[in-house]
C-alpha cells in the first residue's frame, strides 16, 4: 500500500520522494493510449506524496537520442507528446506542481559517439543552449496555464544526464549538459522569473567510478578521501 509507505517515510523526517517511471523505449510505447495509463499512474502517486506532505521528484524517461528523419525532430516529439500528458494527467489529479520537481533526459537526437566525437565544445555548447531553451518552452506550454495562481508553475527541473555504465554510456558530454541547464535557466528567469533548472551533477562528482574502484579494492579510506574531496569540490562551484 503506497499510502501506509508514504506514512512511514513522513515519520521519519524524509521531505522528497523520487519516482522513476519509463515511459517509452520505442515509438509503440508513445502511442496516446499506453503513454497516458502511465502518466495516470505517475500523476496518481505525486498526488499521494503531497497528501502526505512529501514533495514528489518524478524521473521520466522517454527515448532521447532518437534519430531525426527528414521531416521531424523525433526526440523532441517524444518529450513534447510526454510533457504534455503528464501535465493534464497532473491537473486531472489536482496535484500541485508549484510544489513537484521533475527531472528528465534533454531530447538531443544525436548519438552518443556523434556527440562526444563529431561535435567540438562550440557545437556542444550551442546545442546544449538551443536544447534547453526549447525544453523550457515546452514546459511553459505544459505547465502554464490560467487556473494557477501560482508564481512558479513548476518547483523545479532537474537535467538528467544518463547512464555513464557500459562499454558504450549513452550519457551526455559535462559540457553539453552544462549547456542544457544554461539555456532552461536563461528562458526561465525572463518568463517565470526563476531559475528553474537546478544544479544536478552532485552524484556524477562524487560518486565518479574511481571512488567505487576503490572501495570495491578494499581501500575504504582511499575511497572516502577521494568522496570528501569531490563534495568539497561540488561545494564550492556551486
């Protein structure tokens, strides 16, 4: 029962709750009616966090470096077509997104390899600004709307940068993410007011594979050396 857990985490003093939901790996999973039994779900349970006084963070995954064809920009439909249904799903269920974080992969088309090896840092920087502008106007279209009273239509947003395990991480190059949160904020701030995407590369600092190696050697003190002075780092660029 997602109610008596919530009730549970309450007592003890947690404030957030992140909730992971795949919404798509193939272009049948974005089809309108299975896309939105699982925005119905992911809405249903934002609702409950906040019936508890919990914040939800929603992780949402759509497909994100999908190939553009000749006629459409496919990644971006894909996170259009998600944004947009989580938000009437949201309002449907009366939750309060002024008081929701969300989080999300950038739909920027390209492959991994393209991105790290065919683009140089301009490109990337370029990329990552126009990506970010366009994603926030998206959510401003989503998430805008005349029955919210609300100065921030939405708590904040979190770039999610990708998985950086394999042989072949689909993750994105720092500067490009970088970039990504660069263009949101600049969009933001003259529309909404605030910067709405925060700083999100805590995890990928401090938890850096290095520090996992050493551990995983038995050097634990290596290993938390190393984690101390990468938040200490995380701390002050911020």
């Amino acid at each position: 029962d997602n109610n008596e857990k919530l009730a549970k985490f309450r007592q003890h003093d947690m404030e957030y709750v992140r909730i992971h939901c795949n919404l798509a790996s193939s272009a049948a999973d974005m089809e309108v009616h299975v896309l939105q039994q699982k925005l119905d779900c992911l809405a249903r349970a934002a609702q409950q966090c906040q019936s508890h006084e919990l914040v939800p963070l929603l992780l949402v995954q759509v497909p994100w470096r999908e190939t553009n064809n000749d006629e459409n920009d496919v990644s971006l439909l894909y996170f259009q077509k998600a944004m947009m249904g989580l938000a009437r799903a949201l309002r449907e269920k009366k939750v309060d997104c002024s008081k929701l974080l969300l989080e999300t992969r950038p739909p920027l088309g390209i492959s991994a390899r393209e991105e790290a090896q065919e683009l140089s840092e301009i490109q990337r920087r370029e990329l990552g600004l126009n990506v970010g502008e366009t994603m926030f106007s998206v959510l401003e279209s989503a998430f805008s709307s005349a029955e919210s009273s609300s100065i921030h239509p939405l708590l904040g947003f979190c770039v999610a940068g990708g998985s950086t395990k394999g042989t072949n991480p689909p993750a994105m190059q720092d500067d490009t993410q970088d970039a990504v949160r660069q263009g949101m904020r600049k969009a933001s701030r003259v529309a909404w007011g605030y910067g709405l995407c925060f700083w999100e590369m805590g995890a990928k600092l401090m938890l850096q594979p290095k520090v996992g190696q050493l551990w995983g050697s038995d050097n634990k003190d290596g290993a938390s050396e190393l984690f101390g002075n990468n938040a200490k780092a995380m701390a002050e660029e911020i």
